[in-house]
C-alpha cells in the first residue's frame, strides 16, 4: 500500500518537488488549514507536516490516525502540537530545527538597531518635513544582552550580538555556552535581567516560559532596557509590557510575534513609538523558505522510511530501544 503524506498547506516548491520525486507516495493538501480539515484527512494518513502556525495537532487527531508514523512541523515552534500524545504513541515530531536560525537571529538584529537608533521614528519624522537633530539613540557596544533560550536562534543570535562589542549572558535551564566563547551564563531570569540592557527572547514557549515576562519580572528589568521577543507572542504578557512602558521602566520593546495575531485594535503597544513591530516575518524570507521546505520535506521521507535525523526530532526518546 503506498503510503499516504498529509499537509495542511502545500510546502514551498522545493518541498514539494521533493515529495512528487517520491514513487508511490501519496501527497494530500488540505482544502483549508483547519482542524476540521485535518480530522477529516488524517484516519488515512502515513505521515503529516503542519505548514504554520495553524491547525493545531491535537490528541483527537493522533488517536484518529491508526497508520501515522512521523510527524513534521515546517518551521521550529511546535506548541501547538501535542507532543504528548505523539510521543505517547511512539511517534517522532521533526521540525526543521535551526534551519531558519540565521534569519531570525538576524531579525532580532534589526528590532535591537530599530530600538537603540530610533530608526522607525526618524524615518517617520524625516519623511514628514522634519530633521530631528538630537541625541536619544544609544550604542550597542559595551551593553549587556541576555539571550533567554540557547537552542539554534538563541546561539545565532548570542553570535551576532557579541560581533556588535556586547557582552552576552545566557538564561537557559537545559543548555549551557561552551566554554572559550566569553558569554556568561545566569541561571536566576530575575537576576538576569535585572542587569540587561538588552532582553532577546528566543525560547520555546512552554509552561515554564509562558508570560515569563510579566508584571513581577518587569519589575525587576534594568531601568531603561529594550525587551525583543522573536520567541512565540505568549512569552509576554503585554498589559503588563505596556504598563512598563507607560511608567518608564522600559526604553522599549521590539516584538515580531504577538499574543493575538494580527492584534486588536485596542493593544495599546500599536500607538507607541517606542514600539517597533512586525508581523512574524521573521523566517520569511525566500531563500530560507526554500531551505526550510527542503529539510520538513526529508524529514518526512525519512520519518516515514523509518529513519528520522534525530537532529531535527523534539521527541528523542521515541527513537530510543
């Protein structure tokens, strides 16, 4: 029987011309990215690739699917599948790891610069007839960054903040920097943070980081220090972010990903300036679309050959025995 792959949204070109080189293989994309959609497909399914950010994967779905044997996520967050009840199944979850790491650590890049020079302000004010002469923007050189989450992005980023003179501290419970790099690692995110003058967040977004940044830890942020969340939206709590904004704590906050995606209306971080936002683009660039569909692709032939890249499988210990 040929084995059947469902994906909730057709992969890039170059994933796909992967999978159509596959003899036998069965391809069915989804009508529309939904969980109904996807409780109707998956009784029949060998494998699945979740494409975005949506549907969820949740239980229901795996207990429904008797054939399943791999399943994939085109992109590197995945708390919207249920890990559990894949691993509790004995099934591996691929993501395409740090594939897309260079570009979103870049990303990070760009909203710290756009926050320390007031680039999105400027820009406004010289394109509206004004030349707004004076000092206000700050350096990066000689500065403390505390990269929260030293998986592929944080790491990326740690690398591209040192080349700019930053002294780098690294908050991660499960990963440590090698020694010889001159980072410092904080186990205590208070502590942490208390001494930051720059907040990348790059951490997965699990019970343990969920509004990890709320009221009681933007209490205890450095007076005058920026937060960059390229992390996942529910990291931060933005009443709590823009209460610190309001009251001074913050110089400000650059976010590519937000609690409610596109946000309200009435989030009162849209009306401030010292708010630098973008629609979570961080990977999406061409060329690594490219290359994160190249790799979701493998890791579902592989997956379904019985021979995941255990580099790429947050499940490890299904691969065990």
């Amino acid at each position: 029987m040929a084995d059947t792959l469902v994906l909730t949204e057709a992969l890039p070109e170059a994933g796909m011309r992967m999978l159509a080189a596959r003899p036998g293989l069965r391809v069915v994309v989804l009508p529309a990215p939904t969980e109904a959609a996807l409780a109707a497909a998956i009784p029949e399914a060998d494998g699945v690739v979740v494409a975005m950010e949506r549907p969820a994967l949740t239980a229901a779905h795996v207990a429904a699917a008797p054939r399943l044997r791999i399943a994939c996520r085109m992109g590197a967050g995945y708390d919207h599948l249920d890990v559990a009840a894949l691993t509790a199944r004995g099934i591996p979850l691929a993501t395409t790891g740090g594939t897309n790491a260079p570009t979103v650590a870049e990303q990070a890049l760009y909203l710290m610069l756009a926050l320390a020079k007031r680039g999105p302000t400027l820009d406004r004010a010289v394109k509206s007839g004004r030349w707004p002469r004076a000092f206000g923007g700050v350096e990066l050189l000689g500065k403390t960054c505390v990269v929260v989450g030293y998986g592929y992005i944080g790491r990326e980023v740690a690398r591209r903040a040192a080349a700019f003179g930053m002294r780098i501290v690294v908050v991660d419970p499960h990963v440590a920097p090698p020694p010889g790099l001159g980072y410092e690692r904080e186990d205590d995110f208070l502590r942490a943070i208390g001494r930051a003058d720059f907040v990348v967040l790059a951490c997965a977004l699990v019970e343990a980081t969920r509004g990890l940044v709320d009221a009681r830890s933007l209490r205890a942020i450095k007076p005058g220090a920026f937060i960059v969340n390229v992390a996942r939206g529910g990291v931060v709590d933005e009443v709590a972010l823009a209460e610190a904004l309001e009251r001074g704590q913050l110089a400000g906050a650059g976010l590519d990903v937000m609690q409610s995606e596109p946000p309200s209306p009435a989030n009162r971080l849209l009306a401030r300036d010292d708010v630098v936002l973008t629609p979570h683009v961080a990977a999406y660039i061409a060329e690594t679309y490219a290359r994160v569909a190249e790799v979701c692709a493998r890791n579902a032939l592989d997956g379904l050959d019985g021979r995941p890249d255990p580099e790429f499988v947050v499940n490890p210990s299904v691969l065990r025995g």
